[in-house]
C-alpha cells in the first residue's frame, strides 16, 4: 500500500478490500522494488508497534516492538548463515 491509515473509517474500508491482511507497512515496499529492479534479494523484518486506524500515539508500543525487532535480530543470523551455498 502506498499510504498510511489515519481515521477509522479508511481503516474498515481496507479491512473489508483486503480481510486477510494482518498488517499495514510502507517503508519497506520502495526498497523491495528497487532490490527487485536489480535482480536483489530483500528480506525485511518488521514488528508491528501500533494498531491499524487512528493515530493515538499514547497507545503506541514502540519498546516492545525495538525488543521484538532485537530478538528476531539475534536469531535471524544463523538462518541467514546456513542459507550460504557452498
């Protein structure tokens, strides 16, 4: 998706274009399709810190979604490694 959802409103209307979807992301997609116009692979690993729909910031979990991010971090390593080809 090329925008963020911001009201209530926009936030159903894409629940109900897309019921399967689990998240909302952005940043990563402009990345994905310049690693794929150059023949790149692109792994992206995301945590989700707040719910789709308003913004209210005080409901934001940002700590735990960094903690999230730093655990998958710390595993994400060794899968990488044992995916070499010798």
């Amino acid at each position: 998706m090329s925008t963020v959802t911001g009201t209530a409103a926009r936030a159903a209307a894409l629940r109900a274009r897309h019921p399967r979807a689990l998240a909302e992301a952005m940043e990563g997609f402009g990345v994905a399709e310049a690693a794929a116009a150059h023949g790149t692979p692109v792994l992206e690993l995301r945590a989700v810190s707040n719910p789709v729909g308003p913004r209210d910031r005080a409901a934001w979990r940002i700590g735990e979604a960094l903690a999230a991010l730093t655990e998958g971090f710390g595993k994400l390593a060794p899968v990488l490694e044992s995916w070499k080809q010798p």
